[in-house]
C-alpha cells in the first residue's frame, strides 16, 4: 500500500518571562533563546532527507503515481453494464451566442442562428465506449471493429495500454465522463454513429448483442 507522506514544517516558539520591579532570583538554568530560521530548516530537511536516500523514493513513488494514473485515469461514474438494448438520438444542433467570423472577417454563423455542426462537417466515425476490465466486452469491441476503419474505441474504465495492445489499436479515454455526459448514456458497452442530422446512441449488451 502505497504510503502518503507529509513534510510538516516544526515552528519554534521562544516563550520569555515577564520581568517585574523586584528581582527575585534565578531559577533553573538560563539559555539564550534559539530561533531557526524556517527556510534553513527546510533545507537543511531535505539535504538530510537526500543523504539518506528518502528523497529519491518519494519522487519515485511519485512519478509511478503519475505513470499509474496516465494508463488507467479515474474511472467514468455512474455507469453499469448494459443488460437491455436501448437506443435513441442526440441532437447537436445549438444555438450560437455570439457571432463566429473568419480570419477574413467573414461571417459564418450569426449571433442567434441555430446550428446544426453535421450540416457543415463530414462525420462519419463510430464510437465505442466500453470497460476495458471487462473481458466480455473487450472480446465484443474486438468483434465490432473487425473490417473497419472508421471508429474510436473509448474507455470509461481500465487500463489504456493494456486494452490497447489486447486490441492493437490506439484506444482513448473518457476524461472526467466529459463525452458520456454530453451523449447521455448510461450503460456500457455504447455505440455512437450518426444518423442523418443527428447521433444514434445505443446500449448494447454482450450477451446477444445487436450488431
């Protein structure tokens, strides 16, 4: 188990006792008071800390947390596995809030206008989300992509480099649920295509997939 480990900064207090009109003695031993300057402490902290070898295992540990976190990213939540087919549409037509001009000054779109992006670009990709821990679906997505060219291959869950080389293909992420939430699905694996003037998004169970 991976530990956390925290440099906590030690502040040295000096207390000094009120001194009144009637001098009454010494008690116990008397030291001038020792301040560290708190800079200096830190780094005389991790030049130790460097000797002893402790600070080359913390940027060890943390540059592994990085590389862990850079094949297999937080997993989408709030998504479970499809178990019934459903389907239905995603819309992109949005209504522009401010007017969009070329670098010549051309107009493209008017403050007000609704638009429809498939009207203007060519979109012809399919797109695959699935849980790449899931050995069931890994199998189906490598039965769907068989033939194609034309398709992206999302995780929501799991390892990107693994599911990449048990598909050899390059494989993407679902960053921070960004695409699930705009699609709207809610089961896994979902196949994305479009359909004239909109997207068709399905949910597709393994077990007797519809292809």
């Amino acid at each position: 188990m991976k530990k956390r480990l925290q440099l906590t900064a030690l502040i040295l207090l000096t207390l000094s006792a009120a001194s009144g009109a009637k001098d009454l003695g010494t008690w116990g031993n008397v030291f001038e008071p020792a301040e560290q300057d708190m800079l200096t402490f830190i780094q005389n902290r991790l030049k130790g800390m460097e000797q002893s070898g402790e600070l080359d295992r913390l940027r060890e540990e943390a540059t592994a947390r990085v590389k862990e976190h850079a094949v297999r990213p937080t997993p989408v939540e709030g998504l479970s596995k499809a178990v019934t087919y459903r389907s239905f549409v995603w819309d992109p037509t949005f209504t522009v809030k401010e007017t969009i001009t070329d670098m010549q000054g051309n107009v493209i779109a008017r403050k007000g206008d609704t638009v429809n992006p498939l009207d203007k670009v060519p979109f012809s990709q399919v797109l695959y989300f699935i849980d790449g821990d899931d050995r069931e679906q890994v199998n189906w997505i490598r039965q769907q992509i068989a033939g194609q060219t034309d398709f992206k291959v999302i995780l929501v869950k799991g390892n990107i480099r693994d599911s990449s080389n048990a598909l050899n293909e390059r494989i993407y992420f679902d960053q921070s649920g960004v695409l699930t939430r705009k699609f709207g699905f809610e089961h896994i694996p979902a196949r994305i295509s479009r359909d004239g003037r909109v997207m068709k998004v399905e949910e597709i169970p393994v077990s007797g997939a519809k292809k």
